[in-house]
C-alpha cells in the first residue's frame, strides 16, 4: 500500500505500453491530454494520437467514423464532457451503431477537488448505463486500469472507463487475474457485503476494519465492472450475508447502487444501503474533506453497514 | 458530359423521386421534401462519381457516403435499391416495425448504409473519421457526406468543419442542401447561416455553389474536389425542396409527412411523365 498512482495514470502508461504490440489502435483527446495522460501515448506514437481541440462532440463523432473503418479507438476527456456533454453522440454515432469506441474518462467524481461543481462529473455511470451494450467499469487502482486497457483491446464494441485525477493506494500486484464483469472479493465476510467501485473500495475495506473491531464480519466486493454487473457475485453476496452496502463517488440514483438494487430487487430482496452523493452537486475543497462531507468515509460506510444489518 | 449520360442520370434522379413517393406514401410518414431535393446529388453520386461495389459493400476501399441530414433517408434507400443493394420492392416497407429500412439510416441493418445517422450534426463528424481513417491507412477513397442547410445551424457542424480543414481532409467532399426551409419555417427567418459559402470558405475549404438539380454541375464540383488539394471540399448546392412533385415544391409542409392516396396518385403520375419522357430520350 505505499505507492499512490491515480488511475488516469494506469490508464496513460497502458496506452503506450499495449500500444507496441498492437498497431491498430489510436487515441484522440479533447485538448487535456496532459490531464487525461493520453500525452504519454502523444508522445510515443505522435501518429497514432490526433487532438481534436476544445469539440467532445465532434470528437466522439470523428471516433465513430474511424471505428466504422475499422479502427479500435480510444476517445478521452474529463467525465463530464465525455459523458455529459458529449452523451447523445456516444448514443447515436457509438452506441446505437455498436461501435469499436473505447472512452476514457477521467476526473470522474469529487475526487476532482478544487475545480469543484462543474468539474465533478457524478452522474456518468448513470447515462452510459443507460446505453444498450455499453460496458461500464471503473479501477480501483492504477494496476486494475492497466488491466482494464488490455482487456478493452481484445472486446469488441462501446465501452466507458471512468478513472480518477486523484493518486491513490496500488491495491493489486501485477499477477491477479482480472475479467470484464466479474466483480472481485477481497474479504470475505458473513454478515453484510460492501460493494464499491473506484476509490470508495478503499473506503470499504476501512469501514470492513471499523466492524470488525464491533464484531460484525463484512465481506467486500470490488465491483470494478458495473455493466454488465456480477449479477452471480451480487446474488451470493444477498444470498450469504443477508444486508448490502454498495459505496461510489457518484449520485446515488442510476451508478452501482442502482445496479446493485436491480439484481437484488429481481431475484433475491434483501437490505440495500446506496451510499453515494445524495442528489447533490459537488463543490470546490480537498478531496478528503470533500469525502467526509458527502459521507463518503469508511465511518459512514460503517454505520450504514450497522442500519442495513439491522433492516435483515 | 454528353447529353445522353446527363440523361441517364437525370432518369435515375427520377426514379428515386418516385421511389421516395412510393416509400413516405406506404410509410404515411418521413420526409419527402429535403429527400427529393437532394434527388440528383445521390444519382450522380452513387451512378457515376463513387467507387462502390453493390455486391461487396463492406469493402474497405470503397468511398463512402455520410448522410448527415439521416431525415432523408428516402432517398439514400431510393439511391441504393436503384443501385442494387436490396430489392426496389422492399422500399415499401420504410419504417414498418418487421422491415430493415429504419425511419433513419442504420448502418448495422440495411446494405450501402455506411453510417448510422439522424441526430444532425454529427454525420459530418463521422465523416471525418473515415476520411482520417483513409489517411491514416494511406487509402486513396474519398467520403462524401450531405448536410442540410437547416442542419448547419447545429455547432457540431462548425467543430467538424474546423477539423476537416486542420487535419486536411482532401479526401472529404461536404454538401450543403439549401433549399432555404426548415420545420419552422424559411432558414432566413427561423436562423440564417448566411453565407454559407463564405464561413465554409473561412474555416478552409475548397467552395463550389452549384445547381442542386444540375447533372453536369454537381459532376464537375465533384471532378474539382477529387483533385486533393490539401482542402476539404464543400459543394453548396441551390436547391429546390421537393423537387420534382409541383405541388411539394417549396412548401415547408412537406418537410416531415407521407402524403394521402390522392397526392401520391398525383405526385407519381407527375414523376412516370418525367420517367417516360426521359426514357424515351434515353432510349432514343
């Protein structure tokens, strides 16, 4: 846990590094490559990255037509101008067509910090989830990005990645195995399941300590993928502990929590707790302070984790 | 050009106006008017300027056509039925829930169909993806793509604009449909882009105004954007919405309805003449 590399980095370095054995990709930005770490792919294959300037729509629509020709493309930008500003192009020129576009969003959610509101983009895995086909997976670390990368190579279609600006702990080693849509258990636990997504996994295994000093064993799940869901893990976490907490830097209404709630709700009710940002917009602070007033802390996690457990 | 393929063209442009009638009739609903006004770009398009193989449609090295103005899919299936990519026959079954001929083009369903487009604005986008793919992949196939003149008040058009003209995109030709209406009304009083030439011409492209329902002019721009000249071409064509129909012409209500019995009877008795007479020019 010593090194802290933000996801967005993982994302930047596995572009160049899979960009030497596979030749066929090629990567565009919206003018913020130095912030969404396409810079490192700018620079190593400069003729294989076209900037297409301050346009997210033109951009999304230029990926589309590459991908109609036959071109696995990589389309980045912050959250909010790839998914909220650009959202009815990825519908109708990616989604709608299944296109071989893979869009890379970073400084998704309040992890953004001091840019504040406008910046903090917490309603992206709601709209692409919404997209038919569309693959939507968030890191928990710079090594699950890398990973992610790889495996976005070898899929075939639309899918969203939303990394993070902020850096933050390695949790993986190099040699775990990693698939598209199989969440991860990384405690296990009888009595309630935490399943969180990006930064908030750490935050779940915090609040797994806080109960577990009380005597409640919680298992938790890195749901890196959040469409299509584990809906198998989501069924064995309700099935086998009784009471759910899910966790994400995003509104509680249409992210994981919502994900989560469907599987539940359809085939096996049980308690779910959504913690998330509660219809809010974001604001201007640190990201750890921001953390704390949102109630994204591993002590709110916690005694959300107690209500759920209480409601079995 | 000679007379005789100038009218070979023409006929086709005429068979596709009366394939557009027969398709928003049967549908009883769609967009007759900008489908026939861009009538004659499609016939020279796809029977004459395009490298395209029916029979192989997904060829990589074919050019391409973006039809970023998808409301007027009418006539692209009209253009690609009399072309020889699916059945005249199917045109009947524009937009019924069991057919493939989606209300807007669908590239996944329907053969020719390069891209998927409706949403205006971004088909010109989506053209400068494949004609920065030909470049990337050093192919020497052109894109064309169509836009209205009512499209272009989208800002995605301008964005598109300034990228083909930055990237180079000589092998992309742009046209612009101007036939002056749109849903709400005349361009000029519902929002004038005016002049059209002039702002294409600014963000660096190769400008040609021609007649929309001239043969030979729309030809001949063509010919000029194929030279490659480092600019991506637009081709401002003058054109007469519902060209074709008298009754249609120029009159914004038949932007986006399917005509009654009467009318189609009416509109298609007016299209066979033109057919007929054509043929017999044609035929000698």
């Amino acid at each position: 846990m010593a090194d802290k590399i933000a996801t967005r980095e993982g994302f930047g370095k596995a572009l160049v590094e899979f960009g030497e054995t596979n030749k066929d990709f090629v990567v565009l930005d919206a003018d913020l490559a130095d912030a969404t770490k396409t810079v490192y792919f700018k620079k190593a294959f400069t003729e294989r990255f076209f900037d297409t300037g301050i346009a997210e729509g033109n951009m999304m629509s230029v990926a589309a037509g590459l991908a109609a020709c036959g071109k696995t493309v990589f389309a980045s930008s912050f959250a909010m101008f790839a998914a909220g500003r650009a959202f009815e192009q990825i519908r109708n020129s990616i989604a709608y067509p299944k296109l071989n576009v893979k869009i890379a969003a970073t400084h998704a959610g309040l992890s953004v910090g001091e840019d504040g509101a406008t910046h903090q983009c917490l309603e992206d895995v709601g709209l692409m989830r919404t997209l038919p086909g569309m693959v939507v997976m968030t890191p928990s670390d710079a090594v699950q990005a890398r990973w992610m990368i790889k495996a976005a190579l070898e899929y075939q279609g639309p899918m969203y990645f939303r990394f993070a600006r902020l850096a933050t702990p390695v949790m993986y080693d190099d040699n775990t195995s990693f698939e598209i849509g199989k969440g991860v258990v990384l405690k296990e636990g009888t009595d309630v399941s935490i399943i969180a997504c990006g930064l908030m996994v750490e935050k779940a295994l915090e609040a797994a300590e806080i109960l577990n000093q009380k005597g409640i064993y919680a298992r938790v799940i890195d749901m890196h993928t959040i469409k299509p869901i584990d809906r198998e893990l989501v069924l064995k976490c309700a099935k086998e502990t009784g009471a759910i907490v899910t966790v994400e830097e995003h509104n509680i209404y249409g992210g994981l929590g919502s994900a989560v709630s469907e599987v539940v709700c359809d085939e096996y009710p049980v308690p779910v707790k959504i913690i998330g940002t509660e219809d809010k917009f974001g604001t201007s602070g640190k990201p750890a302070e921001l953390f704390e007033l949102y109630g994204l802390s591993a002590e709110n996690i916690a005694t959300k984790a107690l209500d759920a457990i209480k409601l079995k | 050009m000679n007379t005789q393929e100038i009218n070979k063209l023409k006929l086709v442009a005429y068979k596709i106006r009366k394939d557009i009638i027969v398709e928003v009739f049967n549908a009883a609903s769609g967009h007759p008017g900008g489908s026939l006004s861009i009538a004659d770009i499609l016939s020279v398009l796809y029977f004459k300027e395009m490298n395209i193989d029916p029979k192989n449609p997904q060829n990589p090295d074919r050019d391409r056509l973006v039809l970023s103005k998808g409301h007027c899919a009418p006539a692209l299936y009209g253009a690609l039925a009399e072309r020889g990519y699916f059945p005249v026959e199917d045109l009947v079954t524009l937009r019924k829930t069991d057919s493939y001929l989606e209300g807007h083009p669908d590239m996944k369903g329907i053969p020719g169909v390069d891209m998927s487009s409706g949403s205006l604005g971004q088909g010109i986008s989506a053209a400068n993806g494949m004609a920065l793919a030909g470049k990337i992949d050093k192919k020497d196939y052109m894109v064309y793509t169509i836009l209205g003149d009512g499209e272009i008040e989208e800002g995605q058009v301008w964005e598109a604009a300034m990228y083909a003209a930055h990237y180079k995109l000589d092998n992309l030709v742009a046209f612009v449909d101007v036939n002056g209406l749109q849903i709400d009304g005349p361009t000029k009083e519902v929002m004038s882009a005016e002049p059209i030439d002039k702002k294409f011409e600014a963000f660096g492209f190769n400008v040609y105004i021609i007649d929309a329902h001239d043969i030979e002019q729309i030809s001949e721009a063509v010919q000029k954007a194929k030279n490659k000249n480092g600019k991506p071409t637009a081709i401002i064509c003058k054109s007469t919405k519902g060209k074709g129909v008298s009754f249609m012409e120029n009159v914004g209500s038949w932007h986006g309805k399917g005509p009654n019995k009467e009318e189609a009877d009416a509109a298609i008795a007016e299209l066979d003449a033109k057919i007929k007479e054509l043929e017999e020019k044609v035929n000698g």
